[in-house]
C-alpha cells in the first residue's frame, strides 16, 4: 500500500462524519474557485485613480490569468493526453467516500483546479505579495478539500501545486522582459 493511498484514505476517512466539516471541504472544492477569480478580477477596479497603479494591475491580473490558463488547459492537458490515472473514488469505490457527484472516466493527475489556482496565485505573488501570499493559502484549501472529498490523490494536488508554481514563475519571468520599465510593478 502506497503512501499516496494511505494518506487518501486518511483524509477522506473524515468524510460524512461531520456535517460542517463536508460542507466546508464542498465549499472550498466547489464554490471558493469563484472567490478566489473574483479576487484577482477585482484588481482591474483597484488604482483607477492611479494611472501607474491601475496598469500595474492590469498586468498583473493578465499574467496571473496567462499563467492559470497555461497551467490548466495547456501543461495538464498535455500531461492528461499522455497519461491517464483513474480517480479515486472510480479506483476504489469501496473505501473511498465521493461527496459529490463527479464525471468518473475524468483524469485525476494532475489536479486541474490546483494547477490553475496555484498558477494564478504564484503569479498574483510575485507582483503583490500580500494578496498573493492569501490566494496561496486559499489555493491550498482548495486543493486539499479535493482529497477530502475524494476526487484526488495526494499525489495529484502536490504535483498541481507545484506544477502551477512553476508555471506562474515562469510568466513571471518571460513577462518581466515585456512590462514597462517605468512602472513599478513589483510591490
């Protein structure tokens, strides 16, 4: 028995035993993405006043949107279509406790939802720490309550979180080479 198995079954164990606990771990699977997009949206409003800080904005919401966006539907998809894992509510239906209803023939490695948030979250950090530093946090809660409610494996979501880092590192990066000089970008 594998540790990734193990720490699954650990997890998701705690599943319907504890009503506001599955309705947290529901929350942050489900509904919290809205959030935490809105969030970064939420930054095209902030500095109108400001030219300097409206564009610093403006850029940072576009590269965390790149970054999530390339994390996502371009490396996941990629590594999707060369290789399949079973979730693991399909894999083990016996053990494992699904809190939702959930497409079974969809890949599980890695986590799309991770790979999106951390990406847009470690790009978000690199130009406003504090707001970034939140969205890791709740990227986190995201990502966990995916094993909580049974549709990842531990696996999955560390290879998504890192994954996705790497990716918004990498925007971070090559975008440094295009932002205006004259704008501070960085906080």
């Amino acid at each position: 028995m594998s540790l990734d198995y193990k720490l699954l079954i650990l997890i998701n164990s705690f599943a319907y035993k504890s009503w506001w606990l599955d309705h947290i771990a529901i929350f942050f699977a489900i509904y919290a993405e809205y959030i935490l997009v809105g969030i970064v949206l939420i930054y095209l409003l902030i500095g109108r006043n400001n030219k300097v800080e409206h564009k610093r904005n403006k850029i940072m919401v576009f590269f965390a949107l790149v970054a999530a966006l390339i994390a996502r539907f371009g490396l996941g998809s990629l590594i999707h279509y060369f290789y399949f894992k079973l979730r693991p509510f399909a894999a083990h239906p016996d053990v494992v406790n699904l809190l939702i209803k959930y497409n079974e023939t969809s890949d599980s490695f890695p986590s799309g939802h991770t790979l999106f948030f951390f990406a847009m979250a470690s790009s978000v950090y690199f130009i406003h720490k504090k707001t970034g530093i939140f969205l890791l946090i709740a990227s986190f809660f995201v990502a966990f309550s995916r094993i909580y409610i049974g549709v990842h494996y531990p696996i999955d979501i560390l290879a998504g979180a890192l994954l996705g880092i790497f990716i918004g590192y990498l925007v971070d990066r090559i975008g440094n080479h295009y932002w205006p000089k004259e704008i501070g970008i960085k906080d």
